[in-house]
C-alpha cells in the first residue's frame, strides 16, 4: 500500500481557471543509486560545493524548481524515505513511499501518478531526481509548449537538446492514465512509443534536460556550462 507523508495541500484553484491544467509536480527519487555509491538525491548542487549543507541538493533544486510553477510537489522515495525526508519537508514537498522500489523506476512513475490523480490534478510535471535541475526558462517555455499543445489534442510535452529526449516531461490526464493503465510489465518508453502521435517533442536550448548522472565520474566531470546561471 502507498504512503504519503505530509500535510494534503489546499484545491488548487487554477484548475477552474478555463482550460489551464493544474499542473503537479513529481520527482522520482526511490532508486538504490548503486553505481553512484551514495543517494543521488542528496548531491551537491551545484556540484563544486563541497557540503550540502551549505547550498541546494539534486532534490532540494528541483523541488524549488518546481514550485515556481505549481503550489504540489510530490517526491516519490523508496527505501530512502528516511534519508530525504528531511530535505522534502524542508522545502515543503509531500513523500510518496513506493512500496516496492525494487520494481523499477515505472512503478515509481505510477506510484507518483496516482497520487496525482488523487489530489484532483489532472497534469503533472515529472523529473528524475538524478537529473541536474534544468533553468527556469526552460521549464516556463515547456508549460507555453503544453498550453499550446493540448488544443491541439496532444497529451504530452516532452523537452529535447540536440535530438536527444529529455526531462522534464509534462502530461495531461489523458497520458497520466495511459501510464497507469499500461502492464505492470511495462516501461515509460514502452507507453512512449504507444502513443507517439499524442506527444509534442519541444526542442531547448538547455543541455540540462538531456543530462543524466549515474556514477561519480559523470557527476564529477559535469562542466560548467551545465551550472545554472547566477
């Protein structure tokens, strides 16, 4: 059964505000992070700091990130519920605990979804927490993107640098229960495919989006274009 910790945040009300969705938030942050050899979550950020304590962290970043665009943010942890709690609360997200992160990182993405859902969302925003938070401006042009997209039947915005698809991705109510009502069995990619008519692809100029960290190499070799601006 899925926990959430956290206080239930108030309806928000531009979901009455004409065909504007109310957008949540959803970082998914349950993995192991075994090729890194510590919780990619709580990483410096920007990485030349040399405590976390004494600036933003992957999640921190990117929960403040998102919040500059909806009024919910969810984080969806598994067994390092303990160990990001702190960090959510601080910044005033809510903890989603998949029950069984060992299932892989879609049924983080369902667990977080449905929680969507039953807020009374009907769009999120969704990230992965071992993602560099990508600029301000990029997230803003991705929500213009969406706004347009959805009059014209799409169900999903998805950013992309250079050809390669990034995060994050946004999507409507019809994308969040194509997620949800895919085979366990499934993956994002395989929901992707399926319904690649539906999805509007937004090209960026912002190399964060395509930016993936998985081991202390890649962390550590993250150049300094890729640091948010002061």
């Amino acid at each position: 059964m899925t926990r959430v910790l956290g206080r239930v945040a108030a309806v928000c009300y531009r979901a009455f505000m004409g065909q504007t969705p109310a957008f949540c938030g959803v970082i998914l942050a349950a993995g192991e992070s075994s090729r890194m050899g510590r919780d990619k979550a709580l990483l410096p950020w920007p990485p030349q700091a040399t405590s976390s304590a004494l600036g933003d962290t992957f999640l921190s970043a990117a929960i403040r990130l998102f919040f500059s665009h909806v009024d919910v943010v969810l984080v969806v942890a598994g067994k390092n519920e303990a160990a990001l709690s702190p960090v959510v609360y601080a910044n005033g997200a809510s903890l989603v605990v998949n029950p069984d992160p060992a299932r892989g990182q879609f049924s983080s993405l369902r667990v977080g979804l449905q929680e969507v859902l039953s807020r009374g969302r009907d769009a999120a925003m969704v990230t992965l927490v071992d993602r560099p938070p990508v600029r301000a401006e990029t997230l803003a042009t991705l929500e213009a993107a969406f706004e347009r997209a959805t009059t014209q039947r799409k169900w999903a915005v998805i950013p992309e640098y250079q050809g390669k698809h990034g995060h994050p991705i946004l999507l409507g109510r019809e994308m969040i229960e194509a997620f949800l009502k895919a085979p366990e069995t499934s993956n994002a990619r395989d929901v992707e495919r399926a319904h690649q008519s539906e999805i509007e692809y937004v090209p960026v100029d912002d190399p964060l989006v395509a930016v993936n960290v998985d081991t202390p190499e890649q962390y550590a070799s993250l150049p300094p274009q890729h640091l948010p601006s002061s």
